[in-house]
C-alpha cells in the first residue's frame, strides 16, 4: 500500500513538472523578432550651452560642406612637443612613411583648405603597442578645442582570440578564450566618444591654412594621414531593390551558411570575448553538466561603438538573407541596437539601425520588414567580413534630452540648497518662486521635455515598463511642484533621488546588451530554423542539471590534475577572478615551473577552522590586512624574509606596502593590491564658485566657508560603523597624524603612541571638522558628488573607477589629484595617506614551501599582475581596474597619462599603518573617541586618553597571551 502512494506521488510529481513546463513554453514570446527602424525623436538639449555640439553645428547651420578631400600626410607635421615622436618608413607594412605619436605630447599640421565650410574627419593609424587600452587624443583647431566631444576621441585596438580552437581543462569544460591584440592599419572617423551622435563630428574650416593639432591622452598611435572629406550617401533599401532589378540580379541557389558567434575574427575590445551560456540546450554546443563556450556578447557587449566581426565565406554570386540567433533580455521597455556594416561599408540605411525588442528567451531574427519581406543583400563569391556595431540609434536623441535635463534640475537643485540648505526649515517660507523667478518655467518645461521622452518609449515598445515608470515619477514630482511651489522645499529630499534615478537611467539605457549564438547567411527561399528548444529538451536539460548539480565539482577551477610538485591556493573573491587566474597559472607558471596548482574557490571565513583542523591550503589570496600578522602571532603563517631573494621580490612594492605584514623581524604576506585616498573635485562647481583645488588644509578651510556659503558639503571619509569589527583608523586622522610625523604606536610597538601631542593635535583638528564646520557623519559620496551637492571631497582612488563608469552625464567634468598637505615652514608641503591593501600569504604547514614561496613570486610579478589587471579589466570593464601593488604594473595599466601622473605623485607619500596584537582596538576606539566628542561634545583630548587606555590594556593582554616579550 505504501510503495503504491509513493508511486502515484512521484507521478502526480511528474505531471506537475511536465505541465508548468508545457505552460513556461506556451508563454514564450514566440514573435519572429522583425528588425526594422523608426522615426527619430527629436532631441531636446545643447544649444544653448556654448561649449555643447549641436550649439557648435547651430553656429555653423548655414556653412557650406565641400566636396573636396583634403589629405594631410601625417609625417608632414609642422610642430611636436612634449614628446618623443618619431617618422617611421613602412611600419607594420604600410607602403610609405607614418608618424609614431606616443602617449603624451602635441603634434601639429598646417592644413590648407581650398574653400570655408564644414568638413568630416578621418584618420589612418596603427595601434601602437602600449597598455591595450583604447588609444585617446584632444583635438584642436587653431589653438581651441572646438567643442565638448573633441576632447576625447576615442580609436579603438583589434582584438581576437590567442587560440585557434576552444581548448578544454582536464575535466572536460571549455575554458574562456584569451583574448590578444591583433594590431592592423585601420581607417576611422572623428566621432562622438559617448554614441550620442549617430555620424562623424563635422568641423567647420576658414578658407586658407589651418592649424589642427593632436594631444595625446591615452596611449601610442602611429598616423599614416588625416582627411578632410564629406561621408557618402547610403541609399534606403527601395533605391537599392530598384538596382538589383535593374542590373538583373537573381536570388542564390539554396544555401544555408552558418557561423557560430563564438567563432568571431576580432573584436574591439578584449571584453568581447565568448561567452558560456547555458540559459537553453538549443546553444550551439551545448552540454548538460559541463561548461562550454557557445555564445559571444551578453552583458559585455553593451557600450556603444564596441564591434564585433565575422569572416562569411558564400560559394557564389547572388542576392542573400541574414539571420541572427540573438536574446536581448536586459532591457525591458527599452530596445538594443546594432548597426551592420559588409566588407567595411554599410549597405542601405535601415542597416544603420537593427532594434532586438527585449525577449527573455533565444529567438532567430530576420533582417527585414518582416518575416515574409526579408531584406536582401547582394554578395559576390568569395569571403565577406560582417561586423555589428553598437550603436544608440534612435535612443541618443532620448539619452541625449534626459542628460541635459538631468544636468538642469542638478543646477536649479544647487540653486535651491544655497537658500534652503540641505535640511530646509519646515516651518518657513522661502518663497523660492520670488527668489529663482525661472524655477517654476524650468519645472514645467522640463515635465514636458521627460512625458515626451516617455511617450515616445511607450509608443516605440508597445509597452509600460520600469525604464518609463522612473520618467513618470519625476514628470508628476515635477508639475506638482510647479503648481505648489511653497512644497519644494519639503521634498528636496525626493526631488534628489529623482533626478539621481534619472542619472540611473541614461547609465542603464546607455548600455545595450545582447547575446548571440550564431549568424545565418541563406537564400531566401531557406526556412530559419528554430530558436527556441522543445519541451522533450527543456526537460531532459533541467534534469541533468539538476543531477549534475550533485557530480559536478563546482568549487575547483580549471585543470584538477597533480604534477610532481604541487600546491593547494585559496582565493576567497568571484568565479570571474579566479577564472581568470587559473588561465593564468595553466598559461604560464605550471609550463614554466612544472608545479601544478589546485585552485579552490571557498568563502572568506573558512581559513581560520580549515587552517585548525590542518585542512588548510599552501597559500591564501586576497587575505584582508589584517589577517596574515594575526596568524603569524600564532606561528600560523611563514616568515617569507627568510627566504633567500626576499629583498629581491619585496622591492617591486613600495616600504607602506609591506609595513603592515611585519611583525617581530619578519614579513608574513606580500602586498597584492593597493589603495589609497585622492581628492576628487567638480571642475565645474569649482570655477563657478572662483575656487582652485585645495594644496593645503589651510586652502580646505578657506573652501569650506566658500562651499558652506552655498550650502555645499566638503566631503571626509569616515567609516561604517555597522558590521564592522576589524575597523581601520580613520584615513583623514591617518593624513593628519602622518604629515606632522606622528606614529599609530610606539617605535617597538607594545603600546599606541595615540597619546603623544601630535596625535592630541590631529584628533582634536579632525574633529573639528564635525563639531565646528558640521560636516556630514554619513554620506553617499559618489551620489552627491554627481549631484553637485558635493562637488569636493577625499576618497579611495577606486572611486574614480566607480564615477568613470556610473556618472556619464558628468563625464569630462570632474578630476582628481593629490590630497591638501601641511605646509611647513620652509614653504614645502607634505601630503602623506594610509593605505589599504589586501594580502597574498603563504601558511606555516605549507607542504611544499618552495613551490608556494614560486608561486607567489610569480603571482606578484610585474608581468602577471599586469596580465591579471588587463584581463579583469576586459573581462568586467573599467569598473574593475585592478589596483596593484606592484610599482611597475600600476604604470602599465590602461590610465590616461594625467591620471597616472596624479597617482603616482600620491603613491609617493603613502604610508602603512602596522599590525600589532590586539591592534584591532586601534581603529575601534579611535572611532569610538570621535563620536564621544562628535555625539557627546567631549572634549578631544580627554576623549582620546581614556580610549588609549583601553588600546593600550588589549595590546598587553594581547602579548601576553601569545607570549611575546
């Protein structure tokens, strides 16, 4: 009876599986996905800003455009400075002389120009080897810049992958081709850097001899020429049917070619490299349990101007369609567009823009009107190359609008602040609409501006989604507050988050992601085949997955085979990094060393009972400051200076990188990364306000009071007090206690050195800045930098990263450099930061040390943390710049030379702050003391006593519990 009921159990089981999925499959969006354009919205923004490019081409609207090309040999330059620049003859096979520019400096060319008038721009270069980054240049005609946008043009490298064939690890999962450049001469337009402009900027010309000049930014090129010309007019898609009829051509015979996305020729970024996906098992490979490469794009594959391309080889003459294995399901009530260009040139207009609607699941497109009308693309026999570009085609004159709104509510917020202050009176009446007469005109406009952007979204999708909801929100805020402007004041709090959600928005609409998993090139009387998988397969996937789930080891990464000699390595960060670090190791250390690395991936808290139960590893990465003289007061961690070339591996990092690994005459952990805090600043606000980046803390004072005058903030850095047991000190009292020569502990370091006068004095100077000046205990820096609320402030150089990449619409706005100094007596300034860093440590029961003590040196080694910094940064963008500790490899990464300049000249007056026993309590009470006289209005001194007490009992406790004399 009972095997009966657990029968019929598992049956009823069965059924409910097999009917949610038939539901699942009866749901999908089963549309043919139709490829076609749209009548462009408007854009509403830039001409009156004088610095903007439609206020440059407003300017010049009645300017001629001539026809002539007018070439400029590159080598024919009338002046270079500040910078070595070289005339080379047939470089890189280049019939003829060329230029080399290197990574800095102006070089400059007199330009004659037959007749005034507005003229497009192109350049012949060569990507010359440097850091793999993109190449930058500013562009200057007769001395200016003529507009926002030339400042930085954007060319882009060749990528592709190292390996010929997909190779596989020891357990048979496809490993992540290695992307290497594959430089080559190519021809490029001046364009808009952001996307925002669909055609190559136009420039405008007097007749006679010009001067145009090139600084270098960013990375080495070498220029064959310039060229004035006018681009081409590409025919629509009816012009060019009329031709094919006239010149008789016919379909081809029936043929279908397929070409596998992961099979991709280059690429112009190394982020595009392929992808596994295994959302579906009708990719192509496919595998239930093991990984393989069968995609390429997703989520990298989303900035505009990034390319891909694909060699096609068609047997012959003929007219083709082509067909796309795509997913688009990122943006929802939004759309991704890609432009396609064949052997270098785009074939009709509609090919400029190919909208893929958003679909959750894998469906094959047809470029065409519609399924039944595909268009139809003459090909010659012989091999084609297809490349698909992103481009925001007719989403830029949206993002474009909302920018400069987003960029005009952020001015009249200002505005507001100077009067209400960030914490307005409740009870008063500012009367805001008396004293900034244009805001309730700017409230209304701007409420139209949006409800037009969002129509226009709605009518183009077919669909409300949360990508129009957030212009809503701000549309309904906005009118409300126009037509009851005493209420403004009340809700600056929510207009604030508005109009960041705004900023949000153009970041997330910006970007346009898809996956795809092949390209078809057919006849058109060919059926494209089905995108989706059946349910007898979808079945068959989800069960193997789910059995898989049980066989599979998930936690090793890449090969799992043992040589001789061999060590176990621990990383506690993402699947990505150690992806990457295990292609890495397979690379280039286990061929050149013959030792085979196990490399696990565990969670950050299960060192210290692995380590107990000796289950531990030979090595741990990515170990936080703390932890490696924490296990060496236990004789848990190896003493790395006794190995004979420490000195050797210990100088690629500067003395503050390793101060916080020594303890009692040892070093325990090498420094893998290393951050410090720098001075961000809004270049705008600053020059509204006559202010000039602060050198001194006595320039921060002064800016203060500047800043404070119009209800701006001067951000500190202060730390989370939640959740955070292993508190650092604070980095502003760090800068303070170091430019005056103060120390965190004694020179033996068995007691703090907190109660000298020098620490007295800068505590009591960092407090100051809460109780006297009421900076903000707690604030979102980015945020309200972006807003303007805070257009200055001291943070962690990573912040830069974070800005580059989330604030678009502040892009060329905002810089950053050293941090203010103490200004001594003889004039010179001191500018000495703490540092973070994390850790790379070798444990005391390492089986095999000499492999280990290999390892890590290779690890830390210029070239590999280079390798390590360009693949993340590939992999995950510029979000996810690695800041290494190696002196060398930071100098190598892909930074615009003035930002590496800045870092550099910071990095020089970093100091570590050392680990001892019980220094936990440091960064604890410290904070504690600060909020004692913040909170509590203690005096500082007496505040910052009585905690050294503590400090100092839990370092002798400390000491004596392990011993330590």
């Amino acid at each position: 009876m009972r095997s009966r009921k657990k029968k019929a159990l598992i049956l009823l089981l069965a059924m409910v599986m097999i009917l949610s999925l038939w539901s699942i499959y009866l749901t999908r969006d089963r549309g043919p996905g139709i490829v076609q354009a749209r009548e462009d919205f408007e854009a509403v923004s830039g001409t009156e800003d004088s610095r903007s490019y439609e206020h440059y081409l407003s300017v010049h609207a009645d300017a001629d455009k001539p026809e002539q090309t007018i070439r400029i040999e590159g080598e024919s330059f009338t002046q270079a400075v500040n910078g070595e620049f070289e005339i080379v003859n047939a470089y890189a096979a280049l019939d003829g002389k060329a230029v080399i520019t290197p990574e800095s400096g102006t070089i400059s060319w007199e330009v004659p120009v037959p007749a005034s008038g507005l003229y497009q721009m192109r350049i012949h270069y060569y990507p010359a080897a440097g850091k793999s980054s993109g190449i930058e240049r500013q562009l200057e005609l007769n001395g200016e810049v003529p507009f926002r946008g030339a400042d930085v043009l954007l060319f882009d490298r060749v990528w592709g992958n190292r390996d010929e064939s997909i190779r596989r690890d020891d357990r048979g999962n496809d490993l992540r081709p290695r992307q290497v450049e594959q430089p080559a001469w190519q021809l490029a337009s001046f364009k808009d850097s952001a996307g925002y402009f669909e055609e190559p900027y136009q420039f405008y010309f007097e007749k006679g001899t010009q001067t145009l000049s090139l600084t270098s930014l960013r990375e080495s090129m070498a220029i064959d020429y310039i060229e004035l010309y006018q681009e081409e007019s590409i025919p629509a898609y009816t012009e060019l049917q009329a031709t094919y009829e006239a010149a008789g051509l016919k379909p081809a015979d029936p043929v279908m070619i397929k070409v596998q996305g992961e099979q991709a020729v280059s690429k112009s970024s190394p982020t595009l490299a392929p992808i596994s996906d295994r959302s579906s098992p009708s990719l192509e490979p496919y595998d239930v349990s093991k990984i393989r490469v069968n995609a390429i794009g997703g989520i990298n594959w989303k900035l505009p101007g990034e390319w891909i391309e694909w060699d096609v080889d068609v047997p012959e003459d003929g007219l083709y369609q082509i067909g796309l294995k795509v997913k688009q399901d990122q943006l929802r009530g939004v759309y991704a567009t890609r432009s396609l260009t064949i052997d270098g040139k785009i074939p009709f207009e509609e090919m400029k823009r190919i909208r893929f609607n958003y679909s959750p699941d894998w469906q094959t497109q047809v470029l065409g009107t519609s399924e039944s009308e595909p268009y139809l693309f003459h090909l010659e026999k012989g091999t084609h190359r297809l490349r698909m570009t992103v481009t925001l085609g007719d989403i830029a004159p949206l993002l474009r609008t909302v920018e400069s709104s987003v960029l005009e509510l952020n001015e009249m917020y200002r505005k507001i602040l100077m009067i209400t202050s960030n914490k307005p009176d409740p009870m008063r009446d500012y009367q805001l609409e008396t004293r900034i007469p244009e805001m309730v005109e700017i409230f209304t406009r701007q409420a139209d501006i949006l409800r037009s952007v969002a129509d226009y979204l709605e009518k183009a999708t077919g669909e409300q989604s949360d990508k129009v909801a957030i212009l809503h929100a701000m549309v309904i805020q906005l009118e409300d507050m126009a037509a009851r402007p005493e209420t403004v004041p009340k809700r600056l709090d929510t207009f604030k988050i508005n109009v960041g959600g705004l900023g949000t928005w153009i970041l997330s609409v910006r970007e346009q992601p898809i996956s795809l998993d092949y390209v078809l090139v057919s006849s058109p009387d060919q059926e494209m085949p089905k995108a989706e998988a059946t349910v007898l397969q979808q079945m068959k996937h989800e069960m193997g997955a789910y059995v898989a789930s049980y066989t599979e080891d998930y936690d090793s990464i890449g090969n799992v085979e043992q040589n001789k000699d061999s060590i176990t390595v621990w990383i506690t960060t993402g699947r990505d990094q150690a992806q990457v670090l295990k292609g890495l190791i397979d690379d280039s250390f286990t061929p050149e060393t013959d030792i085979s690395v196990q490399l696990r991936l565990v969670p950050p808290n299960i060192l210290l009972p692995a380590t107990l139960a000796g289950e531990g590893p030979d090595v741990a990465m990515q170990m936080g400051e703390d932890i490696p003289v924490n296990y060496a007061m236990r004789n848990a961690a190896a003493d790395l200076s006794k190995f004979p070339d420490f000195e050797q591996v210990a100088s690629r990092f500067r003395a503050s990188g390793l101060t916080p690994y020594q303890f009692n005459n040892g070093v325990y952990a090498l420094p893998e990364q290393q951050h410090f805090p720098m001075l961000f600043y809004r270049k705008d606000i600053l020059k509204e306000l006559g202010l000039e980046p602060p050198k001194t803390w006595q320039d921060v004072y002064n800016a203060i009071s500047v800043l404070q005058k119009h209800n701006m903030e001067f951000y500190l850095p202060i730390e989370d007090t939640t959740n955070n047991a292993n508190m650092v000190p604070n980095a502003t009292f760090a800068m303070l206690l170091y430019q005056n020569d103060g120390e965190f502990y004694s020179e033996n370091q068995k007691e703090s050195a907190l109660n000298s006068e020098i620490s007295m004095d800068a505590f009591k100077r960092w407090t100051q800045f809460y109780t006297n000046y009421k900076f903000p205990l707690k604030a979102d820096f980015p945020n309200r930098f972006r807003t303007g609320e805070m257009p200055i402030g001291i943070a962690d150089y990573t912040t830069y990263n974070m800005l580059t990449v989330m604030a678009p619409e502040i892009r060329n706005l905002w810089d950053f450099t050293i941090v203010p100094g103490t200004q001594l007596e003889d004039g010179s300034i001191r500018h000495e930061v703490a540092s973070a860093t994390s850790a790379v440590m070798m444990l005391e029961n390492a089986k095999n040390r000499e492999a280990a003590w290999m390892f890590m040196k290779w690890w830390t080694d210029k070239q590999t943390q280079i390798e390590y910094g360009r693949e993340m940064e590939g992999l995950m963008g510029a979000a996810a710049r690695y800041p290494t500790a190696n002196i060398e490899a930071l100098e190598q990464l892909p930074w615009p030379v003035k930002d590496y300049q800045n870092l550099k000249k910071q990095w020089e007056w970093v100091e570590g702050i050392p680990q001892v026993p019980g220094g936990y309590f440091t960064g604890r009470h410290l904070d504690n003391a600060f909020r004692k006289v913040v909170n509590a209005n203690e005096n500082p001194r007496e505040a910052l006593a009585d905690y050294v007490l503590y400090i100092d009992d839990e370092i002798e406790l400390k000491r004596k519990e392990f011993n330590l004399k």
